[in-house]
C-alpha cells in the first residue's frame, strides 16, 4: 500500500469517529496543538460569546493544548475599559490590541469597532503565524473569518471556523440589505471561499448547518455541529429564600419571569409583552436584565402602557450571574421567526443551569423544540402565542412543584450534554481532525513534487 493510500484510509477512519465520542487521543498528540483564538470579545468584556470562549480555552489549556487568544480591548466591560496589553491566565497567553473600542453602544460604532480589530488581528498574523500551527476564528465580528482564509493563503495555516451567527442572512432577513445587493453578493462569494478552505466548519445548531450546506453543499463533511454550554459549578440552583438579588429587587414572593441577556432585533420581545399584558392583575413579575437594540422599544411600550409587571435592569457582572439566573420562577428564551436558524440563544443553556423551568418563544420547526421535548424543562410557544405563553406562566405559578420537577430535569439534561468538558472534548476531536486533514494535504503535496 502507498503512503498516500495509507494517510488517506487513516484519514477517513478518524473522521468517520462521531464528535460526540470520548476522546482517547494521547497528551503528546494534544500537546501538539498550538492553537491561536481570533475573537474580538473576551473578558472582561461581559459579550456570551467571549465568556464561552475563556471556558473554551482554559478546558482546552488543561487537556495539554497550547493556546493563545488576540483579542481586543474591552467594550462591554464594568470595572474599566481598558485591560493588560499581554497577560497570562491559566497558561493561556492573551494579547489584546492597543486602541480602545469606540462607540461600542452604537450600530455603526460596532460596525467600525469591527473594522478596525479585524484589521488589527490581520496584522498580528503577519507577526505570530510562526507560532501557531493551527487558528480557531470566530464570527465575531461577522466577517473575521476571512483573516483564516488569508492566513492559509499566505501561510498555508489550517483554520477553524466558529460560526455564532450567518451573515448576510441575518442582515437580509432584518431588512437591512437586499438579498440582490452587491454587499449581499460579495459577501456571499467571500463566505463560500473561506468555507471551502477552512479545515472545519463549527456551528450551533441543526438548522444552522441545512443553511450553510444551501449555500455550499461542498463542505458538508467539514460542518460539525457543537451547542453552547454553562458551567453548572458556577452556576447553581439557589432558592429565592436565599438569594440576595431575589430579596434586594422584592421578588422572593412573587411569581418571577425572567428574561436575561440580549435583547436584540433577532429576539421575540413582542410576544413576552404580549403575555405580560394578559398577566398585569395577577402577582407575577416580568424581569429583564440585559440591554440590546429591542430593551429601550419595550420599555417606552411598558410606559406608554402603564404596566407595573416589569423590572428592567442593566447587565449582571459574572460575579452576580448564579444569583440574578437563579432570583426568578421561569427563564424566558426566544428567537424570531424571521431569523430562525440563523442565530443560537446562548442564554438558554445557562437558563438550564439554574434549575428552572424554561418557556421557549419559536417557529414550529424550530430545533429548541426538539431539544426542550428532550429535556422535558418547560413548554415551547410558537412566535405570537401569547396566549398559549401565559396560560403556561398562570399554571406554573399555581403548581410550583412541577415547575421545580422541569428545573431539576433540565440541568440534569445540561449537565449530561452541555459542560465545559463534554463541549471542550468536541472542540478538541475538530481541531485534531483539521491538523490531521492538513497534514495529509501537505503529505500529498510533496510526494507530487
């Protein structure tokens, strides 16, 4: 037999392993991985997605991988917006750019934030590449992706894409841009060649990846499908009884619905307000913690309405998130029906750490449904049913046993499928995958030379 048939049945056998299966490579092939992070978040900005990527990173760091994340100065952060140029944390190197964000509250301020840190990541590659011998970069910003398919071109550096959101579809469904424009095109053509280049494809969710494989069927075999996670350590069930944040905003004796995090244009606020309004005269109290595009719409309605069932408060520093996640009697989730698939709501898995029921605001077809039947953690509510969503609150706060028997369910589902090690071992088979899949290109290679 050829080598070359010999790495490319190699090959083939370690791809065909599930990602969901344990990993039993040795440490020497983990410490192999030297692996640089391209993200524009990381704390102490307080973004999900950079809070999920230093839980990545440091459970990576202690199965013997070799990591370092270039990352931005914070925009998002509550101590201070400016953090150490180079530091080490866990053995994890963390270089962040030296310019601070700039209106990182508004649209187009993000947009140039954007801008700017990719060019700057562009740049660090062109300085770091010796160093690494693999990159994971995420959409964040939405168009990052494109510094791994430069550093292959100029470098031959695999790369790993880690897909939060899929843009342009998202732009196009908010009616943003035209699904015909010359952004929409070019964007599209630049995504498909980073795909096809790209030695794996991460993405949150089934139907994210129908819609990739619509764009570009070519890279299905290389599109691993990997949830976010929660840390249930950090994050425990605390009756209200006992928790200091329920005392401090009085609502250790009301029914508490909670909706933490982003409240943006692709998340269903509308039939949350909806539900409230039917709810007004009962003692049942809506809370939302978090900001986003959609916070300061809902609370000039909730004014205009005069409605006394809401407590809007800003986002929780990481230090308070197991007490404001657990001050509550159900966690709200929701998706809009027009960007259904095109985005993941991290929150629901942190929601399914704190051991409370879960109400899910989506399409029919979405895949929370499935996952929510699963865990047997609370109801699913078509966009609009708020009748169907309140109805579901009224008997939950009249049966609270049930309420706490959902809870237990769905951490007990999030700690079987959604932990930082469950998730990190999957991670770990994709980027050995993405090394291997490399080096068999650079085998062949040589040998037609």
């Amino acid at each position: 037999m050829r080598l070359n048939e010999w790495i490319n049945n190699k090959f083939i056998q370690s791809i065909s392993t599930p990602i969901e299966a344990e990993n039993t490579s040795t440490p020497k092939t983990q410490q192999s991985i030297k692996l640089s992070v391209i993200t524009q978040f990381f704390p102490p900005d307080y973004a999900p997605t950079g809070q999920l990527i230093e839980e990545l990173v440091k459970q990576l760091g202690q199965q013997g991988v070799n990591v370092e994340v270039f990352t931005s100065q914070p925009g998002y952060a509550f101590q201070s917006q400016t953090a150490p140029a180079v530091e080490w944390v866990d053995r994890i190197r963390i270089q962040r750019s030296r310019t601070a964000q700039l209106w990182s509250g508004r649209i187009r301020g993000k947009a140039v934030n954007g801008v700017l840190y990719t060019l700057r990541a562009l740049l660090h590659i062109l300085k770091a590449w010796r160093r690494n011998n693999i990159l994971l970069v995420t959409t964040a910003p939405p168009f990052l992706p494109i510094i791994g398919y430069l550093a292959y071109l100029l470098f031959r550096l695999p790369y790993v894409c880690v897909l939060y959101d899929l843009y342009p579809d998202i732009a196009i469904a908010l009616g943003v841009v035209s699904k015909r424009s010359l952004v929409v095109r070019l964007w599209n053509a630049m995504n498909r060649q980073v795909w096809l280049n790209a030695k794996g494809i991460v993405v949150l969710s089934p139907a994210m990846k129908q819609k990739i494989v619509a764009h570009c069927p070519e890279v299905t075999d290389k599109i691993s499908v990997i949830h976010s996670w929660a840390n249930p350590e950090a994050i425990v069930p605390i009756p209200k009884s006992e928790n200091w944040f329920a005392h401090e905003y009085g609502l250790v004796n009301k029914f508490t619905v909670l909706y933490s995090g982003n409240m943006g244009r692709c998340h269903d606020i509308d039939t949350m307000l909806e539900a409230a309004k039917l709810l007004q005269n009962e003692p049942i109290q809506f809370v939302c913690i978090g900001g986003g595009a959609k916070r300061e719409e809902l609370i000039r309605e909730v004014d205009k309405l005069g409605l006394n069932n809401f407590t809007f408060l800003p986002y929780q520093d990481k230090q308070v998130l197991p007490y404001s996640l657990t001050a509550c009697d159900l966690s709200l989730v929701s998706v809009d029906a027009t960007t259904e698939g095109l985005v993941v709501p991290s929150k629901l898995y942190s929601a399914l750490a704190s051991g409370r029921p879960i109400a899910v605001i989506c399409s029919q077809s979405s895949y929370l449904r499935e996952m929510m039947a699963e865990a047997k953690c609370g109801g699913s509510f078509e966009n609009g049913d708020s009748q169907g969503l309140a109805q579901f609150i009224r008997f939950l706060s009249r049966d609270t046993q049930i309420g706490e028997d959902m809870g237990k369910a769905g951490r007990q589902y999030m700690r079987s499928h959604f932990t930082p090690k469950v998730i990190s071992q999957q991670y770990l088979r994709v980027l050995q995958q993405a090394l291997f899949s490399h080096e068999v290109v650079q085998v062949s290679r040589s040998n037609v030379k």
